[in-house]
C-alpha cells in the first residue's frame, strides 16, 4: 500500500544515522543538524500522515465491496492519490537536496543521499545526485558508504535515459544464448524486470503481452529479466501467463549483474532502447499512467494512430 509505513521507516533510518554519526561528531551539534533535517521532513511528512490516512480507508473499502464498478472508481481515487503522494515525495526530495548542500561535510548529507538515490522520486535526478556527492567533504566521498554511492552513481548514470544501455551475454530459460547487441540496428528492445509470482508483475505481464502483440512485427522485442529465486515455478508460470513470446531471462542461472547495471531496485520496472543502442524511456511500477506514456511512446516511434487499438 503506497504511503502506508513509509514515514516510520524514514524516521528509523534518521535515527538509526544519528546512532552511527554521534560518536564520531560533536553530539551537540548532531542534535541540532538532526533537528534541522526533522523540520525540513515537517511539511510533507504532515501531508504524507493525511495520505495515508485516506489510502487506509480507501483500501478498507475495496476489500469489502463486490461491485465491480465500485472498485474500478476506488482504484481510480488510488491512482490520483498517487499523483499527489509522487509530487509530495519530489518535495521532500528537493528539501533533502537543500539540507545537504547547507550540511555537506556532516555524515548525514550522505546517508540521506545514499538512502535515496535508489528511490523512485530520484530516477530523473542523476545530475543531482552527482553534484551533491561532488560537494561533499573528501572524507565522506572516500569512506565505504561514500564509495559506495559513487558506484551506484556510475551505474546510474550509464543507465539513465541517453546513455548507451548496458551491454550484457546471458543464457534464456532455453539456455539459448542471447545478447542485447544482436539487436541493434534492427530492433527496438523493452526490457521488463519482474518476478513472475507477485501480483503487480502478473498484472504488467498481461499488459505486456498485448503491447508485443501489438509491436512485434513492427520491430519490438521484449526481453523480460526474470527476479524469480526458483527456476521450476518461473517455467511453470511462463507458461501459465503465456509469455512464451518473450525472451525470459532467469537472473538465478545467470552470473551477471544486470539489475545493478541497470540501476534496478524496485519491480516492475521497464526500460526502452531504441535501435541505436540508446535508453530512451524508463518506467517504475505498473499503472495506468506509465502505461498510457509508454503506449504514447510506441506509437510515435511505430507511427501508430494512439487512438486506433489502444493498449490500456
């Protein structure tokens, strides 16, 4: 449930930077620094509190009602929820980026950064990210955690939207042998990462069947690079879902690091390269919105009248 805990968790996550930069730091001054960051996190965690007030309710309802119709315009009041819980969230993100440039040599700088660059709010964030890394202390670029978010940072760069995708060799759940090079020049590719037994995936897997239905022979491929832990239930479930069609990649039989690569750490999540090589969409989670970008995108690129069998 989006929203529901989100603020809790944040709060331990403070809490928990306070307990490891008190005693390296003035415990004066990191009380005040922490108090700073909690009034900064005032606007917006009092808007999330009232988000999820109605998502609690909402969602009550939905479990209680049969009629179909009902549910559809519950869902719907969820996804316009969402709209206002994403734009709250960029806010709260823009605040963090104001905290740390008025703190960048106190730990906390980079533990928020490094808590959020893998968040959803940051995905067209990259510059950012990377101009704040850059102004932090020496110190605090070169400890473990700061190294760490510089190679996170590499990765996001070289799979953010304009850069040349990752290249990558892996076996299908064929064990045939596939590689992203083999596309280009002659196809589009859209990859998907998901696990084939979460509901959101299953949903997004029906969504994509109809997209390759609809694009296939225009030049589209999917290849979807499958999170599943267990190879038998992940070709039990391709071929329940029928998904066949798709290039499935099992992560668990191959030694290659597509979702750091790719900067992926959260599913669903779809991304779009064109025949050059090149990123040219990203998409996290699965919704009617990302949907109806995504199909826009397709259409432009296939020259298809968006209005004329649209996939919903």
């Amino acid at each position: 449930m989006k929203g529901l805990k989100l603020k809790n968790i944040f709060l331990f996550v403070i809490a928990f930077f306070s307990i490891l930069t008190i005693n390296a730091q003035d415990p004066k001054l990191q009380k005040e620094i922490i108090n700073k960051l909690n009034e900064v996190h005032k606007p917006t965690f009092k808007t999330r509190d009232s988000l999820t007030s109605i998502y609690k309710v909402i969602y009550e309802k939905i479990s209680y009602t049969t009629d179909t119709i009902i549910k559809n315009n519950l869902f719907k009041k969820i996804e316009e929820l969402d709209v206002v819980s994403d734009k709250n969230t960029a806010k709260e993100l823009d605040n963090e980026f104001g905290f740390i440039r008025q703190f960048p040599s106190n730990q906390i700088s980079l533990d928020v950064l490094h808590y959020k660059v893998t968040k959803r709010e940051a995905t067209d964030k990259y510059e950012v990210f990377n101009a704040l890394f850059s102004s932090l202390s020496f110190d605090l670029q070169n400890s473990p955690k700061g190294l760490q978010l510089k190679e996170q940072l590499i990765n996001f760069k070289n799979s953010n939207i304009g850069s040349d995708a990752p290249d990558f060799v892996v076996k299908d759940i064929s064990n045939t042998t596939l590689s992203l090079a083999s596309f280009k020049n002659s196809k589009y590719v859209l990859l998907t990462f998901g696990n084939t037994t979460s509901q959101s995936c299953i949903d997004e897997n029906v969504y994509l069947k109809e997209v390759f239905q609809k694009y296939n022979q225009n030049g589209l491929e999917v290849i979807n690079i499958a999170i599943d832990d267990n190879m038998e239930v992940l070709r039990k479930s391709i071929v329940a879902q029928k998904i066949e069609m798709f290039k499935n990649i099992p992560l668990i039989s191959n030694d290659v690091p597509l979702l750091e690569s790719y900067f992926v750490y959260s599913i669903p999540q779809k991304i779009l390269i064109d025949k050059n090589g090149v990123i040219i969409g990203r998409w996290r989670g699965s919704n009617s919105i990302t949907k109806k970008e995504l199909n826009l995108v397709l259409a432009n690129l296939f020259k298809v009248v968006a209005s004329s069998n649209t996939v919903h």
